[in-house]
C-alpha cells in the first residue's frame, strides 16, 4: 500500500474573515456558495455517530441553534439533514456541501457506535467524499490535520483538546454561518454574545455536555478491546501503555502541579480562629499515584522482510492480534502522550478542638504531561467541602465550591429559562430602596427585570420564591449567581439587581448583587454580602469594571472555618468565623429585587443562573412547581380509585401539568395514577404545610375529577384536595379537601362554583388541647380559625404524594390542571403524646425517647501492630450528636482516640472530662460484670502456682486444677458478655469483633505479656531465647494449653452472637 505522503502543513484551514478566536480555538470558514435559486442553497449534514445521550443533547442543540438563527433563507430546515450512524464512510457518499461530525472524540479516535476509528482513518474519509467543509465537534479531533494530503481542498473546524459541546457548538454554527453567506459582522457578533454566555454557564458548574472521550471508552474499553480487529486494518494499529508513580510526603506535595497544589492550599490548609487569625494545617500525610498515558501508532510495510504473527511494544487493545501478511515490517511512530491522572489523599492536621485531622480525596487529570487542566477535591467528613475547577481553551474557570449532601442535604438551581417568581408588594426593602411594580421574565437563556416606573430615588420590585427545602445556616454549602450588567453604549444608565435569601422570618441573609450607580461613566461592581438578624453586615465587593461585563458572584460556608465571600477579579475573603454568626437561622426564601434610580434609564442587568448546596435539612420538602413531569411516575396497580389509561402532562411552554386521553368504553369514574415516593417520610405530627394549587377551566358538556393527596406508607389515604364537575350539560363545579381517619373523613368545602376558578388549599397538623393534636385547613386563605378534624393517631408514616385523574365513562373530559403541590415537614417537631405530659390513651405507644436517632457503628484493623478502632456515632434530627472512638490491642491496651458531643444547638460540648469518661465506663464493666473481678483472682491464684511448679513439680496438680476452675469461670464471662452485647441491639458484626477482641484480651493479656518480658529480658542479656523459654516449663505450657482450649468456647460465642438471631 502506498502511504499518504504526510505534510507540516497538514490540511489547509481558510477563513473567510478575521475572527478573534477568544476561546483559543480556530473558526473555520470558506467563501459562500452562491445559490442557483432560493430552494438551492447549500446542503448541511449532521452525521451523528454516537448514541449517548450527550451526544444526543449536544445535536440537538446546534440543530436548534442553526434552524432558529438562520431565518433570512426560508428553505434551509429543508436542506439541514440529520443522520444517525455507526459508519462514518457514510460521509463519502453525501451530496452536502457541510458535513458536521457529532461524537466523542479521544487521542486514538472518534466514537463510532460501539467502536473506535482512528483519526487516520477518519482522515482518508474526509480525503475521499464529496464535501468540501467538514466540522468536527468531537474533542481531540484536531489529531486529524497529522494525516492531511498537502494537496487536499478540504477545510476543517477541529478541536484541540477537552471543550464543553455549548462552546463547540458555537463555533460551528458560526462556520454554517459564514459558510451560508452570512454577514461576517453579523456572525462575529453572534458569536461573542453566545460564546459569552457558554462559558459563563460552563464556569458556573451548570455544564454538563462535556463532550470527554475519558467518560465513554473507558467505560467501554473492554468492548472496545474485544473488536479490535473490527476497528483497524491489518496494515495500522494503535498500541497503548501507561506509567505510574507514587507521590508521598512532603517531597510528594511538592511534586504535584502547581495548579493543583494551589487549589488545596488555598481551600484545606489554611483555618481561621475564631478571631479571624489565619493558620496554616500541617501536612500529616500523602498518597496520590500519579497515571501516564501514552498511544504509540503501528503501519505495516510490506518490504519482503521476515513474517510477524503479533507486533512487538506495548499491549494492543486486542489481548490477541494474529497478523498473515506478505512479509514485511511494522514502522513505530513516537510514542504520544495521551493524559494523565492524578489520584489519592491529603491529610491535614486538624484544629485541635472541633476534629483532629483533614482528609482530602484528590482527583485530577491533564493532556500536557505532568500537568493538570481539570481538577476535582472532595473533604472527607469533617466539613465535607468539595472544590473543581476546569481549563476552558487553556484559561482556568471560577472554582465550583460547596459542600457534600448528607442523607438530608441536596442542590437547588435555577438555568433561568423561565421564571418561577411570584411579586410580592408587601416584601422588605433593603436600607434606602423603596417598593415599586414591575415585570420579570425570561428570554430563555437569562432573567431580566423591566417595566419599573419613574419615581424617586431607588425603587423596584420583588420576587420571591419559597426554597423547595428549607435549611439552617449550619447546613448552607454554597449560593451563587452568574450576574452580567450590558451597557449598551449608554453610560447615563444606572441600576442595581439584588440576588438574596432569606431566613424564615424574613430578614436578609445572603446578599448578591450587580451595579452600576455612576451617571457619567459605564461602570459595574459586584458584590457579595451576608447580614446578621440585627442588620450588620460584612460584604466583599470587585473592583470597579468597565464596559459589559458578568461574572460568578458566591458566598460559602465551612462549617470548620465559617462564611467566605467571592466576587470577580478578587481573592476568596473570610467574611465570620463560624462561631460568630447565628448558624441555626433558618433559609427559606429566594428573592430577586430590581431597582432603577429616580426617571433615569433602567439598566440592562441579567441572571443566567443560580446554584444553592446544602448539606442538610431539618425538613421533608418535596415541592413541585408542575414545569415538567420528573417527579411523579404514573402507577396503575396503586390502589385508590378504578384504575385506567391515561395521561398526565405538561403542555409545551406551560407551568402546570393537565390530564389528558383518559381512555373510554369503561363505565363510571376511572383514570390513572401517578405516585411519587418521598426521600424521607415523616410522621403526621411532623407536617407542617401540605398545599395544593388547583384550576378548573369548565364547559358545559365536559366532567371530570382531580385528586392530589398524601398516603400513609399502608397506601390508605390520609388527605387530599379534589375538584371537578360532575354534571354535564352545567358548569358547576367545586373545590374540596379532606382528612381521613378510622373509617371517617373530615372536610372543608368551597361550595360550588359556576365558572372557571384557579384556587389553593393548604392542610396541616398542628397541637390541640394535647393528645395527637388536630388538622387544621384554609381555601384561598379562609377557614383557619378552627381545625377541622381532632388527630387519634398522629404517628402515621407519610411516604407517597399521590395525583388521580378521572374520567366519567366516556364524556368528554374537563380541563383538570395542577399549578403547584407543596409539602413540608418539620423532623425535629417531637412526638406531643412524649412531649406534652399527658398519658397515653389505650392501645396507643409511643416510640421511646431515642427512636430518631440515627447509629452508625464503624470496625477497622490496623497494622502492623494489630489495633482494633470501633466508631460509634449517634446523630439526631434536632442537632445533637456524639462521636466516640475506642482503640484496643491484644494486650488489653484501650485508648480513647475521640469524643465530640453537639447539643441540640448544634454547639460542640468542649467540658466533658475524657479520664471521667474513662474511668465511668470501666467502673460500669466492674459493677454490671463482677464476675470479671473474679476471673482475674482466680488467673492470679492460677499462675502462680503454674510458675511454682516449674521448680516444685508438687505444685502441678493444683496448677492443672486452678486450670479448670479459670476455664469455667472464663467461659462463664464469656457467655454474660455475649447476651449483654446482644441486648445492646448493636450490629452483628459488630458484637462479633467486640467480643473477640474483648475474650482475647481477657485470654492472653497477662500471658503475652509475661512471655514478652522473657524473651525480651534474654535477647536483651544475650541469652538464648529458647533456653529462656523452657526454664517456664512445665508451668508456662499448662497456661497455654487451658487458654488455647478456652478459645474454642470464646470463637464459639462470636460466632453465635454473628449468625444466630
């Protein structure tokens, strides 16, 4: 085969304009086809050759970009084609003039289907179709230009590198653009605007299209390796080998990147007191491997050299590579390095009072050797503080920062492609800004607030939205916002948007902002603020900016450190100390406020996202704003009401979910469910608000029936909301709501309703006169005075949020829709039949004073000396916690490592005395375990007359009698020991290594320890050690032999104490 002649040059990149490549990456575009007719413009083809669903996201993307944009050419939908492939020879045979590739991509190839074919290959392709622009937005792709023909027409867009599919598609839109005749002007300004806002949305964390061929093959790379001989000729193949390195110590850290290196300083090593001093963590340990990549390419020339069954090197992606060929030779070309990955730990002292040690789990990788471009930290326990950070074209993007969600904690965002914000008149005002009216909405890609009048001074509006999960202070990770303020020329324009939570009785917490309040000049700042309950304030601000600029704005909580504040073009700044602000504040709101200033011009300023992490909640949120259908899954076998066909949805561009094609031909009320299942149930007296928001748009000649309600984890009905309209040939309709109980129902009623209504019920549980308390209900906020049920059991386990829609045999079906169901429950609300005094009434318990508390018991070995560590944690829904940790060795030597206790508060107990502690729990041994007292008199006794008998054999029968008397009563012990592990409802693993551990302790204690100091004493005085040990005969043997026999009943108890029940 004659090889294509490589060239420096590679393949030709034209430009039909001078296009500031802002990201790093080449925009390439040819001159315009000139058109025949209207309808005969230039065909664009998107050969899709991956099935994943990033793949799948990302085509569609740049479809929509390129069919919205391009409306000046009516008939060019028709000529934009999409075909979905596994072969990319399919490209040889297209007619298009732009053929755009939409896969992931890596340094040996392009993702095709399940296979991958090289860039070499891919590169013969381009060489041979019919097209003159081919697009490739896979990553890496840039490999190609190494197999360009210097002769080749062809122009290419390629990417160098790792790049996030918005930015990508950017960047080939642009070139469609130009290549359709676009004004160039036109397309360069397109192309700033939307490259703007693509990495503003990769910099905030929101981008999840990162086209990475790491994440598809090596998850595939066993398939991938087993048709190898599918993927490549006979004649090419890529071989693969890699490195590694461990990194330890000092010398290790400082063998890291210093990208890297830098990132952890800067977040894990320093600790501020709790006057604001800084400290710096020292460095107790490291472990990171550090993995080098590297692909080698292989070409087969025949030469008439000798023959080769399998080619020498690295491994092949095929475990076996059988080649009969004419003879020849392989040619090697370099070796390529193809990325690296670091991986391991970092472990910092701790503070010395709140936790010992800092554990940092560290991953990162880079494509330039020894380097890195994409960083993840992961704080271990502790505070639970992540950090990543990516290179974008080589630039690094603001840190994404927050913290680890617990089994309560989660992350909220808002993409701001819609407005779920409702004007609120009676919100508060900061200092100096007054209430006024206006409008906020969505273009689609970003919030803005208009329409706000003249007036005086500042003024603006509020919009408010209620957290779909509430949280304490403690508990925040991070809030952040992508602000971004657009002069437009016009530097007489002034104006200020507020971003900001808000705590449960609505005063200011969390403040972040974009302004610019200079009439003469177009300026901006950002600022990120945080506001105690009595007003006072500490905030971070950017220095002052020119021109259009935007920018990630953030505060965070560490809650071994405290709150920090970031802001554009500034260092991360610690704000208070943990222990200065009140971390039991609860955040229930997020607000947006606008204000213009006086009769100027309002301001252009825009949200393109928000990002709120908390680690927990003391509250079950499950909230709905009925935008899409993610949280109820439809179930027919639920059982409440004659199940059917049918659909529940959300209407294109609409924010409330409708029924629809309820089946007909079944006679009454029938129709499906749809059930959502809560991550956390919770008990009746635990709810707080349960709130749905209904609307019936009524005809004539329709009926139908809705019902939103909460089930008990039996599936029976504990209450629910419910309208329609039951008469056809009338509009006459209701709105209800109910609580069930013991057969009974108790209600409130709107009455019936003759037009089309839009209404809100809310039901909750609240104390009454004591006992289990009462429900208490409202419509459209009428009929709280007085509950409408009294509670006999207020214990009921809520764990389904139900949706019911019915149809009346066949008539037509009333339009039935959900605005919003809310549900909230307060878990650290106690049980009142505990807490309020009052006894229990017949046939009812109550649950004892520690069934909310949650236990995590932890064993680990370690070595090379054995030592057993056993965690205990105990953590309650109302804060407190404690923490002990125990270490023991065969020898009998206990050590407590740790005890940390929280109140309720969630403050740290600092005045327990740990020797009390100590000598508490031994006393408890002594007192509950007296037989353990007499088990070591006996082992005193019993040893020595064994050491007696090793000069006077007349002491041996007494040694083997005390032998039997210890035997029996250690067995004895053992067993106390077992039933009172047992009774301790512990882990079963868990009793089983306690009481080994213990047995062997109380076994060989005293023994190790006699013939440790033997041995010990002999090599210490030059002796021979086995002289020593046989001057304790025949005494010392007759204690080993009873001991080792009293292992078998020790072993026989863990083990019973494992598997028996």
């Amino acid at each position: 085969m004659k090889l294509a002649v490589r060239s420096a040059r590679a393949i030709v990149i034209l430009c039909a304009v001078s296009v500031a490549t802002i990201l790093g990456i080449q925009l390439v575009a040819s001159t315009a086809w000139q058109a025949d007719a209207a309808n005969a413009g230039p065909t664009v083809v998107i050969l899709q050759l991956s099935g994943d669903t990033d793949t799948d996201w990302a085509t569609q993307e740049l479809m929509g970009r390129l069919s919205s944009f391009i409306t000046d050419d009516p008939f060019f939908v028709d000529r934009l084609i999409l075909i979905k492939t596994c072969d990319p020879s399919a490209a040889k045979s297209l007619d298009a003039s732009v053929v755009i590739y939409m896969s992931h991509g890596g340094p040996q190839g392009i993702v095709t289907g399940s296979r991958l074919t090289s860039w070499k290959a891919m590169a013969g392709i381009v060489e041979d179709s019919k097209a003159t622009l081919h697009l490739f937005a896979a990553c890496e792709s840039r490999r190609l230009i190494s197999y360009g023909i210097e002769e080749s027409a062809k122009k290419l867009y390629t990417v160098p590198g790792v790049r996030p599919a918005e930015v990508t598609n950017v960047e080939i839109a642009s070139a469609v653009m130009l290549a359709l005749g676009i004004n160039s002007q036109m397309v360069e300004q397109y192309r700033t605007t939307e490259l703007t806002t693509a990495k503003e949305l990769v910099q905030s964390g929101c981008s999840v299209h990162i086209m990475d061929f790491e994440q598809v093959i090596l998850d595939e790379i066993e398939y991938v390796d087993a048709h190898y001989s599918d993927t490549y000729t006979d004649e090419y193949m890529v071989l693969r080998s890699s490195t590694w390195v461990q990194l330890s110590g000092p010398d290790g850290f400082n063998a890291l990147p210093l990208d890297l290196r830098d990132l952890i300083v800067d977040y894990y090593k320093v600790y501020f007191d709790i006057y604001g001093v800084p400290y710096l963590r020292t460095l107790m340990a490291l472990s990171v491997n550090y993995t080098r990549n590297y692909y080698q390419e292989a070409t087969w020339i025949p030469d008439g050299g000798p023959d080769f069954l399998s080619p020498p090197g690295a491994e092949s992606y095929s475990q076996v590579y059988i080649y009969i060929a004419p003879r020849g030779h392989w040619e090697y070309g370099p070796l390529v390095f193809c990325g690296g990955t670091y991986s391991g730990v970092v472990v910092y002292s701790g503070d010395g009072s709140l936790y010992t040690q800092v554990w940092v789990n560290v991953t990162a990788s880079g494509s330039v050797l020894d380097s890195v471009d994409s960083i993840s930290l992961n704080q271990i326990g502790a505070g639970g503080v992540y950090v990543s950070r990516q290179k974008v074209d080589g630039i690094w993007s603001e840190p994404v920062v927050g913290r680890n969600p617990g089994r309560t904690g989660g992350l909220w965002t808002d993409s701001c492609g819609r407005s779920d914000y409702e004007y609120d008149s009676s919100w508060p005002n900061l200092p100096g800004y007054t209430q006024a009216t206006g409008s906020i909405g969505s273009t689609g890609t970003y919030l803005t607030v208009t329409n706000i009048p003249t007036g005086t001074s500042w003024h603006g509006p509020s919009f408010v939205m209620t957290l779909p999960s509430y949280f304490k202070m403690k508990d925040l990770g991070s809030f952040s916002a992508n602000l971004s303020l657009v002069h437009s020329g016009q530097a007489s324009r002034v104006g200020v948007t507020f971003v900001a939570l808000y705590d449960s009785n609505k005063k200011l917490a969390v403040l972040l902002y974009v302004a610019d309040s200079w009439t003469d000049t177009a300026a901006t700042v950002f600022t990120a603020c945080y506001y105690n309950e009595d007003g006072t304030s500490k905030s971070l601000q950017s220095n002052l900016l020119t021109g259009d600029v935007s920018g990630v704005v953030q505060i965070r909580f560490d809650p071994l450190q405290g709150l920090f504040a970031d802001v554009p073009g500034k260092d991360e700044l610690w704000l208070y100390c943990y222990t200065q602000i009140n971390t039991n504040r609860i955040i229930k709101y997020v607000a947006i406020q606008s204000y213009r200033y006086g009769s100027l011009n309002e301001h252009d300023e825009r949200i393109y996202s928000l990002r709120l992490s908390y680690a927990y909640s003391d509250y079950t949120v499950f909230h709905d704003a009925c935008n899409d259908m993610y949280e109820f899954q439809k179930d027919l076998t639920f059982p409440y009401g004659p199940p059917s066909e049918g659909v529940l949805e959300v209407p294109s561009g609409q924010s409330y979910m409708k029924w629809t094609s309820i089946v007909s031909g079944i006679s009454g009320w029938h129709g499906p469910q749809y059930v959502h299942v809560l991550d956390r149930p919770f008990r009746l007296y635990q709810l707080s608000d349960f709130s749905v928001i209904g609307e019936l748009v009524q005809s004539s000649y329709t009926m139908g029936q809705a019902y939103v309600g909460l089930f008990d984890e039996n599936k029976e009905c504990v209450m629910l909301v419910y309208w329609g309209d039951a008469w056809y040939g009338s509009q006459k309709g209701w709105f209800n709501l109910y609580y069930f109980e013991d057969g009974a129902s108790y209600s409130q009623a709107s009455g019936y309703i003759y037009t089309n209504f839009q209404k809100t019920a809310k039901i909750w549980w609240d104390p009454w006169q004591g006992g289990d308390g009462a429900i208490w209900s409202t419509i459209d906020g009428s009929g709280s005075g007085y509950p409408i049920a009294e509670v006999n059991n207020c214990s009921r386990i809520i764990k389904y949020v139900v949706t019911v829609g019915q149809r009346y045999s066949s008539y037509t079906l009333v339009d039935m829709r959900i605005h919003d169901v809310n549900v909230v429950a307060d878990v650290t609300t106690h049980d009142p039949a505990i807490y309020d005094g009052t006894d229990l009434g017949v046939g009812q318990t109550a649950d004892p004073p520690d069934a909310d508390w949650v236990q995590h018991v932890n064993s680990w070995w370690t070595i090379p000396w054995p030592e057993l560590h056993t965690r205990v944690e105990k953590y309650h829904p109302s804060g407190s916690s404690l923490v002990v940790q125990v270490k023991s060795d065969l020898l009998g030597s206990r050590t407590l490592e740790t005890l940390a206790a929280t109140d309720d508060m969630g403050n740290s107990i600092q005045t327990l005395d740990n020797s009390a502690i100590v000598n508490a729990a031994m006393q408890l041994i002594i007192d509950n375990l007296v037989v353990m007292a007499g088990l070591y008199l006996i082992e005193l006794f019993w040893a020595s007359a064994c050491f007696a008998s090793n000069s006077n054999p007349g002491w041996i029968p007494f040694a083997v009698a005390l032998g039997f008397d210890w035997m029996i009563l250690y067995t004895y012990s053992i067993t106390i020991l077992e039933a009172s592990l047992r009774n301790s409802g512990f882990d079963p693993w868990f009793r089983f290594w306690v009481l080994l551990l213990t047995g062997l302790v109380f076994c060989f204690g005293a023994f190790c320890l006699t013939f440790g100091y033997v041995i010990l004493g002999s090599i210490l005085a030059g002796k021979d050690v086995t002289e020593a040990l046989l001057s304790i005969l025949p005494g010392g043997w007759i204690l080993f032999v009873f001991k080792c026999i009293a292992c078998f009943a020790l072993v026989t108890a863990a083990l019973y104490t494992r598997f028996v029940p």
